[in-house]
C-alpha cells in the first residue's frame, strides 16, 4: 500500500462557458500545485461539487487529474454515491484510470442503519481492491464514524485510513491511538494544526488549491517541532479562509484561481455567483496574503 501522509488538495471542478467540464483548467491546476509542493490530490469531493456532476462527469475529471499528473503525486478518488451501484460503477473506473485510492462519505439522506452503512463499505472495498478512505463528514452526511465502527471495517485490509472532517478531536485521537496503521486526514483547514496535533497524519483541504505555501508551511513546521512557526502560518491561513467562509468556499476558491490565471467558471447551480464587490475583497485579502508569505 502506497504511504499516504502530507497535504492533500481536494480539487474544484472547472466549468466552461457552456458549463460543461473544463479539462485542461483542472490539468494546470495539477501541475501549479505540483509545482508548489503538494503531496497528493483529492478528486470530486465535496469541493469538488460532486452530487452536482453526472457519473460521466465525474470520470472526465478524474482522468484529467491522473492524466497531468502522471504518477507523480499520489490521487484518491471520491466516489461517494447513496447507491452502492453507483459508487461502484466509479470506483472500478478509478482504479482502471490509476487512482492510488478511493475515498466515499457514507450513504446519506435515507438515515441508513449503521449496519447497511458498514456494508456499503465492505461491498465498495471487496469490489473494487483498492486502498479505500472513509470520508466522515457528519455534518453533512449525518452519520458520524465512531472508533468501534472503524474497528469493525479494520477487517477488511483495504481500509486505508479517515478523512476527518469533524471538530471531534479527541475522537480522532481515539482512532489513531487505536490504529496507528491507519492514514488519518485533518478535514477542516482552518484546523489544520489542531488535527495534525490530535493525531493526523496530514491534511485534505479545498483551500490548499489557493493556499498551498501557508499549508505547506504549517505541515512542514509541526514535522520539524517549530510550533511557532506553525502557528503563523495557521494565522495567516486563516485570515483568508475567514473570508473565504463570508462569501462561500468553493466560489472564492474559483475567484481566486482566475486571479491566478486559471478560469474555473462559476459553481454549478443551485450555488450563486460572487459579485465584483467580493471579487475585489478576495482581491485585497488574497494580495495581503501574498504579502505575508
């Protein structure tokens, strides 16, 4: 199994004018943040607006992110569906298309009994054979993985590790503490620092498309011992994500890469569309962080 650990960026997904996937913006994204020093990519996640593509879609990206990659960076690949059919169907895609791993929230919206959400995952890791990370996400799944929950999916050998995305770090702690084999991903970005603390073993986070130097920074300097250092990043990544949360994560994130070059369009719909006001608040808040790096 491949060593997973480090920062992770949970990709956007790029519209074209006609809002149909725009491969080669995702393409230079993978490369430029190559370039800055990430670890590994996260594709069609929640960042990645994924209950918002087609199945077909969803595979578009994904072979344009393992396409520019080339192997050079690890990729997991959110297949999460609420039908374990469908999140088949993507997995055994991804695995053809040469994902490293693959990542699924659990089943969602029909208040799946903890039974049928632990089967979920055996039939995805039993079918598919790949390294395969639960993505615990309560607050918008609505069902929160305990340590005695992930015990039982420990049987299985393809259980790789968590994505965490829950402020619970002491639940973290537990099942890390419980099993140190496991790859535990901080969730949250504006808690980087507290997951790597509690136990983490590195970060998956949408802000990373953007912040990728601070977030760097942060991981490089709690592996050092230099939690003053760490700290200031923390800060300095937080102000903007500050901002990012005013005015929406996703959409900012997109402003931002245009300022970078790279046009991402607008979030699908139902989302709204940023205005030039908060365009150019990014702007200001994004130009001061550069300033501080």
């Amino acid at each position: 199994m491949k060593n997973f650990s480090g920062i992770c960026a949970a990709l956007p997904t790029p519209y074209d004018a006609e809002g149909r996937i725009h491969c080669q913006a995702i393409k230079r994204q993978v490369r430029r943040l190559i370039d800055q020093g990430i670890d590994g990519f996260y594709v069609c996640g929640s960042t990645g607006e994924a209950f918002l593509l087609s199945q077909d879609e969803r595979k578009a990206v994904l072979e344009a992110v393992c396409e520019a990659n080339n192997g050079k960076k690890f990729v997991i690949a959110h297949i999460g569906q609420i039908a374990t059919e469908h999140a088949l169907d993507l997995g055994l895609h991804a695995k053809a298309a040469g994902a490293d791993a693959v990542s699924s929230i659990s089943p969602f919206y029909y208040k799946f009994s903890n039974a049928e959400i632990l089967q979920y995952y055996r039939d995805l890791m039993e079918g598919i054979q790949l390294p395969l990370f639960i993505y615990n996400y309560p607050a918008a799944s609505g069902f929160s993985l305990t340590p005695e929950i992930l015990d039982q999916l420990c049987a299985c050998p393809y259980t790789a590790g968590v994505k965490f995305t829950s402020p619970d770090f002491f639940q973290l702690e537990r099942m890390k503490r419980a099993h140190p084999e496991l790859c535990i991903w901080n969730g949250y970005d504006e808690m980087l620092l507290s997951g790597l603390s509690a136990g983490a073993d590195g970060g998956i986070g949408s802000t990373y498309n953007v912040l990728c130097p601070a977030i760097r920074r942060i991981y490089d300097a709690f592996r050092a011992g230099d939690m003053e250092t760490a700290q200031k990043y923390q800060h300095i990544a937080n102000d903007m994500i500050a901002l990012f949360c005013r005015f929406g994560v996703i959409a900012s994130i997109k402003a931002v890469l245009e300022m970078e070059g790279i046009d991402f369009g607008d979030c699908r719909r139902p989302f709204g569309a940023l205005g030039e006001e908060e365009k150019a608040q990014l702007r200001q808040g994004y130009d001061r962080y550069i300033g501080l790096l």
